[in-house]
C-alpha cells in the first residue's frame, strides 16, 4: 500500500484522512503532522493514525500532502527541503501557489500536483481540481485523482487554470453560504422563524442542486421552469437584476481569482 502523509490536519488535512479511511485505507498507511500537541491527540485517537514531525513523514510517505495556509509554506518547505528524498510525490492543497514554486524548492526532479479542492470535502462532496507540475507523470495525476475521488468529485485542468478554479469552486461554497444567509434573512423579514426558514432555504438548495447535477438541464433553462408569466418569481428576479446580483457575483469570482494570482507571486518575489 502507498503510505501517505497530510502535513497539516486541519480541517480540510482531516476531512482527506477521514475520506481515505473511509474509502478503505488503513490507519497503518497514513501520517500526519500538525503543531498543536492537543490537536494531534484528538486527531489519533479518532483515526487511528500516527502523528509524527515532518522529517519523518517526508522520509516514510510516498506521497506528501501539503495542506498548510498559503502563508505558512515558507517555514514548511525550509524544513522539507533538505529531508525529501527523491522518487516521492508532492501533493499541494495551497490555494494559489504554482507547482514551480515547490520544484524549485525541493529536489531535482520531485513530482508535484497542484491541487484546488474545497471544503464540502467534509462531507465527502468536494470538487477537486488537479495540475501535474513540470515532473508529474499521469500515473501521478492518476494516484491524486484516486485518492481525492475517495471525498468527491475530480476534475483535470491545465495550471494555468488553477487561479479561476480557486476563485470559482475553491472559493465558491462561501458565495453559497452568503446567498443562503441572505435568504433565511429575507424569511425573518417576512414572519418566518429563524430554523423554519433555514430549513426552507437549505432543502430548496439541496433540491436545486440535486436538479443541476442529475437532471443534467441548463440552469437558464431550470430557472425559466420556475418562472411564470406576471407571477412571483420573475418579480423577484427583476429586484435581483436592478441591483446588479449577477453583475456583483461575476465581480467578486474575479476578484477572488486576482487574489490568487498574487499569492502566487508574493512567492514568488520571495523564493
């Protein structure tokens, strides 16, 4: 079996280690590594799985899992860097650093996978979107794309890609979190109880959802079901194009993506 380790168990570290168990890994072929002593006891004894420095899980793994902060890679790859040893498999969930980035960094010739995945992975729903590095072979690719297909759903896209995918699926959970607020808000506004109206909102999204992706129809198409002549939705509809809801969400996922870009080259400038 492949021994694979998570640097970084925090919530998305876990959510991949609880889906590879899952999927029927065993405990014995997984390590992590996390600094808060506390943490990495819970994480244990939930899973079983050791908890060890990160000299030794980069020299033990085949396959190294950088789930760590943007912010935090710097620290991390000083201390890899001299310990990797070659033939491993680098796997990064960073938001918006390159693979170059990590090739430059550790040794001549390591593989490395980009990879943008999001945080429905907790519930073994993600959209993953993978991009092998200069060194990445597609039996790498194929490995990450069997590991992350264990916590949902796997796309392969060029590198150059990986900045819209961040701003677009990374970062789009949030912007469905924000509508739904907005919604069970909107239901309070309007004499519904607070866990009334989240219910409401929730179940009509999971029903929305489940329509997109098994019905296969267009969303215009969905929408225009809804939507009778002089009736209550295109009214609502109206109110969401006069204050520019569509033309804001396109704004905000280009936005997001600008972001990335410039995570990316903060890096960059410093290596």
């Amino acid at each position: 079996m492949t021994t694979i380790a998570v640097l970084g168990a925090g919530k998305i570290g876990e959510a991949l280690l609880s889906g590879l168990i899952k999927a029927g890994r065993a405990p014995s072929d997984l390590l992590f590594t996390e600094r808060f002593p506390t943490r990495a006891e819970e994480l244990t004894k939930t899973y079983g799985i050791s908890h060890v420095d990160v000299p030794t899980a980069v020299e033990r793994a085949d396959v190294i899992v950088v789930a760590v902060k943007p912010q935090d890679i710097e620290p991390l790859l000083d201390e890899m860097a001299p310990k990797v040893p070659g033939g491993k498999l680098v796997v990064s969930l960073c938001a918006g650093l390159p693979t170059k980035l990590f090739e430059r960094r550790l040794p001549e010739g390591t593989a490395v996978v980009r990879v943008m995945p999001n945080t429905p992975m907790l519930v073994g729903e993600a959209m993953a979107a993978i991009s092998g590095g200069a060194h990445a072979a597609d039996r790498d690719l194929d490995l990450v794309e069997e590991l992350l297909g264990s916590v949902g759903k796997v796309a392969r896209v060029p590198e150059g890609q990986q900045d819209a995918v961040t701003a677009l699926s990374g970062s789009g959970p949030a912007y469905f979190f924000y509508l739904v607020e907005a919604m069970i808000d909107a239901g309070i506004l309007l004499g519904i109880p607070r866990a009334t109206a989240a219910d409401l909102i929730v179940q009509s999204a999971v029903g929305a959802a489940a329509m997109l992706r098994e019905g296969g129809g267009h969303p215009v198409m969905l929408r225009e079901a809804v939507t009778s002549p002089a009736g209550t939705t295109i009214a609502g509809i109206r109110e969401l194009e006069k204050h520019g809801v569509r033309a804001a969400l396109i704004d905000a996922i280009e936005a997001a993506r600008d972001r990335s870009v410039e995570l990316g080259r903060a890096h960059e400038e410093d290596d």
